[in-house]
C-alpha cells in the first residue's frame, strides 16, 4: 500500500467517501500515480491529482466539495470534466470514457466507459497505472499495461497500436520528447518509428497546445534530450523550421564551421544548469538563429555570420508570434539579449576600456547579469585551454563592470538634462537640435568626458551649444 502523507490521505478518504455516497467507483490515475513511484516530489506549494469515475466526474465533484465545504467547483460540462482547489490541492474528476476519432479532427466521439477502457485512451503505460478509492481493494493499483515495469526500465511505451495512439492525439508524440526531457526516460523503438511515420500529423494540432509542450522541454532539467527527438523524428520541421534550418556543416577549401543546432542546444543545456528562468532558456534558443541568413565564405576569413545578433534579434519578434509566444516585455528582454549577446565576447577578446564597459551597462542595463550568464553558456569548445582563457576573460569583464557600475552608476541612466530643459536653457523650439544636444551629452558620459553629474552635464551643453559644434 502506498505510503501517503497525511494530507494526501485525508483527501483520498474524502473522495473515497463521497464515490460511496454516488454509488460511483473512483481511482486515482496519471502523474500522481506515476510520479509517487519515481519518487519525484510535487511542488508544495500545489499537488495536482486527477481522479476518474464510473459516471460522472461533475456529480462526484459535487459531492466531494459539500464534504469539505467552502470549496467551488468549477465544471467543463462540454468535455464532463470538474475541477476543485482544495488547500494546497489541484484536482481534476472525469468520468471513465472511451474515444473514438475520426482521421481528420482532434475532436473524439466521447462514449462512456469502463476503467479499463480509460486506461486504454491514456499515452504510456507510465500514466494508465491508477489506485482504486473503493472499500473492497483501497489504494489498490491497477496497471493493466505493465506500467510498473515500463518505470523500472525507464521506458516511455503506448498502451496500444502507438499509431493508434498517436493517430488519435498527435500531442502525446510531442509528450514523448517531453517525458523523456523530464525524465531521462528512453523512447521504446514502435513508438519512436510511429512518431517519425506520424510527425506530419501533428499539423491538426493548435500551436497553443504545441507551445505548451514545447515550453515544458525548454524547462525540463536537459532540454537537449527533447529538442533532440523533436530533431529526429521530424515532428521540429512541423513548427520550428528556422531552428532546424541551424542543422548542417559546411565545407569549402577544408574549412568548416561548427554544426550550429547541436551548438545551440549545448548553449541550451549550459544555461539551464544555472537557471530556471524560462525567457533567459529561450534567449539561448534564439541567439543564433539568424547564423543560416548571415552564413557567408571568405577565402581570406573562412566563415562568417556578420549581423547576425541583430538580424536575429529581428527574427525573435516573428518567430514568437508564429509560435504564439508573448509579444510583451518577455519578448523584448529575449531580442535585447539576443542583440548584445556578441558584446561581451567582443570586450573579452581585446583591451577593455571603461567607456566599452559603461556603454554595455547602458544597453543591457538590469540584465547585464543575465548577459553574461549566457555568453558563459555560449562557450562550447572542446579545448579546455580556449574555455579557460574565455572565462577568465570574462572573470576580468565582470569584474570592470563591477568597478564602473560602482563608479560611475550608468545602469539605466538616463541624462541628468532632459529634452524639456535643454529647451529652457537654451531658448531652443522642439526640433532635432535638442535631440541632437541630449544625446550628445549622453555619449560623454557613457565615452567618460565628463561624469555623471547635473553640473558637468549642464557645463558641457553650453560649451557644446556655444561652439555650435552639434
């Protein structure tokens, strides 16, 4: 018998009862069950368990919420689904049903069901294990399908036919790479040959459902084990064409340049070793995506992909929206680290000057640390040596944008005179030449010229408005 906290228990007791009470048999199912035997502890702060019924989930979620009292239930009648928030509990109730598709929806024919008829319509083995809630085999698991084993084997298997499956709902080939991202299971080999046979299905898919997914890979612990299967089986060329497009070495004269998607993907798995920030992920998805567009041969430098920070910057804000990814600050934080992203490298190859260093912290302001977390995550050379160099480079980067943000406190500055005022002191219309002065004096202080002061700023315009020289 599983081994529950008190918690958990105490409300599988109040659903045990309330299933009683509507003469309806219940069983907990899916994640929940799956992760208790990995042992992969839920966020406290929210337990989600999903709970089928033989009959209806919306009367069994009725009643389970008039036991515990002050609870809203919030019903899908469309799809026969409830939902309760209970505490620190999410739970899900749906009546047992089996399904049946036509080949040109996503939308099924819903019948009602038996257990073994849902266990049936569910992805993998590993989510059609359930627990019975009833008196006669409490806390019994049930699992048809051998999910148990499929745990121990660390193995990701269809219940049936994976054509079936897949044919069915071509999502649960996305949540393959997923489960695998998450897991660090392995894909058994009918499954894997019917996601590379089927990848074209997943075109009937909405790109909400597919984002979702998708998102989840980014998150997972090593987001290349997803995105690799995503590669793979094809199933990546079906929304994300201008990643795939990064795939591919070419050669000319004996010089090469490196594979760019298996570079990025490193990037990707770099990063996530030191955060979780989902946008700061995508950053390093997207730094080179433009390297394709800007890929030219020269005899005399070999291979280059000139612009390609700020042609990729440009792509991020299309490639976002076709994706349905957020247009909102989100985006811009992603493009803005995406524009800079060569900067620091550029500063760790050369002589650094504070006025380098002052413009960097101008540009990147709040997430200039964010910044230089991903270009250390952009070194993925195999020479020891040439990544120790790099990163004591960048050790000697950090620590001058250190001393000149303590000295000279430019991030996200703005000029000590604004365009209101220049126009006062100088009797001056709106017009460019305001424009012209105020950015004048915002390149001396980022060129250090003068400091960051009111005084040294207004002494500095009269000087400069007095020689005319804007």
């Amino acid at each position: 018998m599983p081994e529950l906290n008190q918690s958990q228990t105490n409300i599988f007791k109040v659903i045990s009862k309330a299933g009683k009470r509507c003469g309806q048999p219940v069983y907990v199912v899916g994640g929940f069950v799956r992760d208790y035997y990995l042992n992969r502890k839920q966020d406290q702060r929210e337990t989600d368990i999903d709970f089928v019924t033989i009959g209806s989930g919306i009367t069994l979620a009725k009643e389970v919420a008039s036991i515990l009292k002050n609870c809203k239930v919030t019903t899908f009648k469309s799809f026969g689904t409830a939902h309760i928030r209970h505490e620190n509990f999410d739970l899900e109730f749906v009546g047992a049903r089996r399904e049946s598709y036509s080949r040109e929806s996503r939308n099924p024919v819903v019948e009602d069901g038996t257990l073994e008829d849902d266990q049936l319509r569910r992805d993998f083995t590993i989510n059609a294990m359930s627990w019975s809630l009833n008196e006669e085999n409490y806390l019994e698991l049930i699992d048809p399908f051998d999910g148990l084993n499929d745990l121990d084997k660390s193995m990701l298997r269809t219940p049936q036919d994976p054509e079936k499956t897949f044919d069915d709902d071509p999502l649960r080939m996305m949540r393959a790479a997923r489960f695998a991202s998450q897991l660090g299971f392995m894909i058994e080999d009918r499954s894997y040959n019917a996601m590379c046979k089927m990848a074209e299905r997943l075109s009937i898919i909405s790109e909400e459902r597919i984002l979702d997914e998708l998102n989840k890979i980014v998150l997972s612990p090593v987001p290349s084990v997803g995105f690799s299967l995503l590669f793979k089986t094809g199933l990546l060329q079906q929304f994300f064409p201008e990643m795939v497009k990064l795939h591919g070495v070419k050669e000319i004269n004996g010089i090469r340049h490196k594979d760019n998607f298996w570079h990025t993907l490193q990037v990707l798995d770099n990063i996530s070793e030191h955060t979780n920030d989902l946008w700061l992920r995508w950053a390093a998805i997207m730094h080179d995506i433009a390297k394709p567009a800007t890929q030219k041969f020269s005899p005399v430098h070999g291979w280059t992909f000139h612009g390609h920070d700020a042609i990729g910057a440009g792509m991020t804000k299309k490639i976002f929206r076709k994706l349905g990814l957020p247009l909102d600050a989100r985006m811009k934080y992603v493009c803005k680290l995406v524009r800079l992203h060569l900067r620091p490298i550029a500063l760790a190859n050369e002589e650094v000057t504070d006025s380098a260093v002052r413009r960097l912290i101008f540009e990147a302001g709040d997430d200039i640390d964010d910044l230089m977390m991903l270009c250390r995550a952009d070194i993925t050379s195999k020479n020891d040596r040439k990544v120790a160099r790099f990163l004591a480079n960048f050790d000697r980067v950090e620590e001058m944008i250190k001393e000149v943000e303590e000295k000279d406190h430019v991030r996200n500055f703005q000029p000590p005179i604004d365009g209101l005022e220049i126009m006062q002191l100088l009797d001056l219309k709106p017009g460019p030449e305001v424009g012209k002065i105020k950015n004048a004096i915002q390149n001396a202080i980022l060129d250090g010229e003068i400091p960051n002061e009111r005084e040294a700023a207004l002494t500095f315009m009269y000087k400069l408005h007095k020689g005319s020289t804007v």
